[in-house]
C-alpha cells in the first residue's frame, strides 16, 4: 500500500537554529519557514534529492508537539510520511487492520498541498506514521 517515503519528521524546540545548524553545518538546501497554524507546526524542509527532512517546530497553544518536545527537550525524530495513492482507502483499509487514525479520521490539507492523515504511534512500532496522498498508482 505504502510508496515512497515523502519525508522524515524532527520536533526542535528552535526552528531557526535547526534550519541553521542543516544549512550551515550540514551545507543543505533549506526551504524557508512555513506556518500551518491548522496542523500547529512551523516547517521547513530540508531536500536531500532522495527524500526530504522536515524540521518543525511548535505553533500555537494547541500544537501536537509540544508533550514531544517536553519529554525531548533538545528535539528528535518525530514522524515519518509514506505516500499513497488513495488516503481513505488506506485509513479504511489501516483501521480493519485495528490502527487508530488520529483525530477526526478527516484528512488536511498537508505542508505540500496535498490531503495528510497520521496513524498512532503506539499501533506503529512505536513511530508516528504520517500519510500523504500522492494522486499517483
Ligand atoms: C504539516 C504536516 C506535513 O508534513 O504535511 C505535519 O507533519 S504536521 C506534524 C504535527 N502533527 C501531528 O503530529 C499530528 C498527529 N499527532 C498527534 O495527534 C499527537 O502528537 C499524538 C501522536 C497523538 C501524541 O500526542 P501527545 O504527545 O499529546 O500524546 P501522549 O503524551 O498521550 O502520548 C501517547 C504516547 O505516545 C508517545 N508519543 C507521542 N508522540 C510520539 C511520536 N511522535 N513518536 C513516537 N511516540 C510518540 C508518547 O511518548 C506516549 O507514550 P508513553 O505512554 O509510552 O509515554
Ligand atoms: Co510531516
């Protein structure tokens, strides 16, 4: 069901450091800020040719990473992004399979424009699995 791995997720408590550290360090292309104020992050996405690492950090009071970020404190790897190529079909598929689709079970719209739902962690080998709709078989 799974495709390509779309990106790489990691929570830091400091965007611009992070972007800085990928940037300078690392000598990465980095995207500038985006704000998602519906999915309560700030990205930026780091592209690495073969896949992406998206570095995020908390945005309003309601942001799902900050309980992340309390038990992290110095940032780490959050989620990872698989593409599909039909979302609810494979969050019909996935929730007979007995994984729980977080919040309402509705798709957003994602950091590229394109419908994203996220499985639980605890139903995932203990990693956060974000799907992002690819349009593509
Ligand atoms: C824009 C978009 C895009 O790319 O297009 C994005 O990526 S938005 C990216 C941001 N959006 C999201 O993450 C949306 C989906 N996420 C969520 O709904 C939430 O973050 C949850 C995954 C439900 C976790 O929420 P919260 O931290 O409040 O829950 P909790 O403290 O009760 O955690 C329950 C258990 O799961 C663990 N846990 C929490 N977050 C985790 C993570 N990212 N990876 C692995 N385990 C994790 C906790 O340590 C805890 O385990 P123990 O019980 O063993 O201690
Ligand atoms: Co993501």
């Amino acid at each position: 069901m799974i495709g390509r791995l779309n990106h790489i997720a990691i929570a830091v408590p400091d965007l611009d450091r992070a972007a800085a550290k990928y940037r300078d360090d690392l000598g990465a292309h980095v995207s500038a800020p985006q704000a998602l104020p519906e999915h309560g992050v700030t990205v930026v996405f780091v592209d690495t040719g073969n896949t992406k690492v998206e570095l995020l950090e908390p945005l309003g009071d309601e942001s799902p990473v900050v309980g992340f970020l309390a038990k992290n404190p110095d940032g780490g790897m959050h989620h990872m992004c698989f593409e599909v190529p039909d979302i609810m079909a494979a969050a019909k598929q996935l929730q007979a399979a007995g994984a729980r689709v977080l919040g309402d079970g509705q798709p957003k719209i994602g950091a590229h424009g394109l419908p994203v739902l996220f499985l639980h962690p605890k139903d995932f080998c203990g990693t956060l699995i974000e799907l992002e709709e690819s349009g593509k078989d």
